[in-house]
C-alpha cells in the first residue's frame, strides 16, 4: 500500500511532469493559433524607395491580391532615400507579428558594405520569406559606338585604363557595382561617372557625355528605337527578347551572373506558422494574372525561393559584395 507521502510525492511529480509538457506544447500550439487569426488589422508593405519604381510596382500588384485572401487593407508606404536603408531601418525595428513586412532589392545585400555603420544586418535583422522576381542587366553601349563585343571594350579600356565613362545612379547603386565586378573580373578601369536618376543618366548615355552603363528593363525601350546597343547580359540565360546577345559567361567570363532581384521579408522572430502561411499566400498571388501581368510589363521575371534558399542567397551576394567594395575601395559619397 503506498503511503500518503508516496501518493503526495508522486501527485506533486505528475503535475510537474503535466506542466512540463504544456509549456513544451504551448509554443507551437500559440503560433498555430497566431497564425490563424492573423492578420487583425491592416499589414504595411514598405517600399524603401519613392515610388514608381519597379519594387513600387511589385508591392502594389501584390496588396492588391493579398488584401481579398487576407480580409485586411495592405497598405503600401513607401519610406525612400538613402538608397533604401531608411525605409528599410524602420522595418528591423518594427514588431515581427507579420503586419510589417519589406518589399527588398538587390540593393540590401549592398548597402551594409556601403554604409558600415547601419544599424541593421541584411539577413539576421530579417525573416525572409521569398525572392519573388528578377532581371539581368545588359552593358549598354550607343548605337554607333565602336564597341561591338566585351571583348572589344575590354581592350579599349587596357590601352586607357580609367578614361572610358561608365554611367550609374549613384555609389553602390546596381549599375555601379556591376560595373565594378566587371572591371575587377578583366583587370580593367571604367571612369564611374553618377547622375541622380536613370532619366539624366540615359540622356547622357545618348547624348555621348558616356560611353557606356549597365541596365536593366529600362533601357530595352532606348534599344528598340535603335539608340542603343546591348554588348552582354549579365544574367545565366540569354534574352529572349535579343537571342543575339550573348551572356557575360559567353563573352569570357564565366560566373558573372549579377543579377536585380526584388523580395518579400518580415522583421526577425516571424513564428515559423506565420511564416508558412504568408509564404503560402504570396505565392498563390504571383501566379494570379493580377500580379504577374504588372511585373511582365516591367520585364519583372516571376520567381517562387522559399524562405531557406532566399535567406541563403542573400547570404551568399552580401559576401560577395563586401569582397566587390572593399577591393574597389568604393564609398558612399
């Protein structure tokens, strides 16, 4: 027969044992019910740049959809300048409960190493949750310049090193590094020249005060009419659009794929739940004509990187970059 102390001592063992299992439990029973109850207001997509750009046109196509599945306004805001780390400083700071998320560009993988002194890390600050579209650049030349391959280019620029314009938005801009990669690959010196925009860049590009600039979508317009001429994509693939224009690898230089790419993330600590749930959501919606037909228009390729292999590349490009400015010694001005 078991004493009142033994029943005591063992009653006292099973309610510890009990509420041991329900704090085990209840973690993931709460972000299950989390997750199922949000959102209960309105989510804010942030855009870290003014808008009209091509991440402004992806994060309103996207709410518009979001918003019917969700049941709640999503509100684009648009928080821009210093090339995207004030909107994107805002974010990091904000509560990880999913009503805040950031519609990032290849540029936040860049701007740690341009700017040391931010008070975000591009991958630990953030959850990603996916890369939903890119573009590969072109180096584009005038119409009637005398370069008609890398190639030749190339050995323009090792007869003169330093003396052939590269044009670009600014320091650490996409264009600006990708030039710089390039000239790091071929032993070669561009003159980087910055204008504040991509309208005074491209009529200085055809007005000859430069010779040539590396872009994306934009510029295919200005290729159309005949004013300018396409030397190489940066990308893996050829564009469908210009069959005849060969990659970066094809052109002699293997492993040049830089590519603009735009993603959806939430501040650090998003319930791995929540996390699914949005990730499920968003790409439901960039399968909807809704969203895609926007990007398209944009020349925006749809992509589907879940979570873990968006967080990798991101990995992967800050490093690279780093490695790109601290050779270049490239600063912000």
């Amino acid at each position: 027969m078991l004493s009142f102390k033994t029943t005591r001592r063992r009653s006292v063992l099973t309610a510890f044992a009990s509420s041991m299992l329900l704090a085990a439990v209840m973690p993931g029973g709460a972000q299950a019910q989390t997750a199922s109850k949000w959102p209960d207001k309105p989510v804010h997509i942030v855009v870290p740049f003014t808008a009209g750009g091509p991440a402004d046109i992806i994060a309103r196509a996207l709410a518009n959809s979001l918003s019917s599945s969700w049941g709640q306004p999503v509100v684009v805001e648009n928080r821009g300048g210093a090339n995207g780390t004030i909107g994107t400083a805002y974010v990091a700071r904000a509560k990880p409960d999913g009503h805040t998320l950031l519609l990032a560009a290849v540029s936040h993988v860049m701007n740690p190493s341009m700017f040391p002194k931010l008070t975000f890390d591009p991958v630990k600050s953030f959850t990603p949750i996916s890369r939903i579209g890119s573009y590969p650049m072109a180096l584009i030349v005038q119409a009637d310049s005398p370069f008609r391959t890398v190639g030749e280019l190339t050995a323009a620029m090792k007869k003169a090193p330093g003396t052939i314009a590269v044009a670009s938005t600014g320091p650490g801009s996409a264009p600006h590094l990708a030039a710089a990669l390039m000239e790091q690959a071929s032993g070669t010196k561009f003159l980087h020249v910055s204008y504040q925009g991509a309208g005074p860049m491209f009529m200085a590009l055809l007005a000859g005060e430069v010779k040539a600039s590396f872009q994306g979508g934009l510029a295919l317009e200005h290729v159309r009419s005949g004013k300018l001429r396409p030397l190489a994509v940066t990308g893996s693939e050829r564009l469908t659009e210009y069959p005849d224009v060969p990659t970066f690898a094809e052109s002699g230089y293997p492993g040049y794929d830089v590519m603009v790419w735009y993603g959806l993330m939430a501040p650090a600590g998003l319930e791995p739940e929540l996390l699914q749930r949005i990730y499920r959501d968003v790409q439901r919606a960039m399968g909807t004509a809704a969203v895609k037909g926007p990007m398209e228009k944009a020349r925006i390729a749809v992509e589907d990187m879940p979570p873990a292999a968006f967080k990798q590349s991101m990995e992967r490009e800050t490093a690279l970059w780093r490695k790109v400015i601290q050779e270049g010694g490239i600063k912000a001005e």
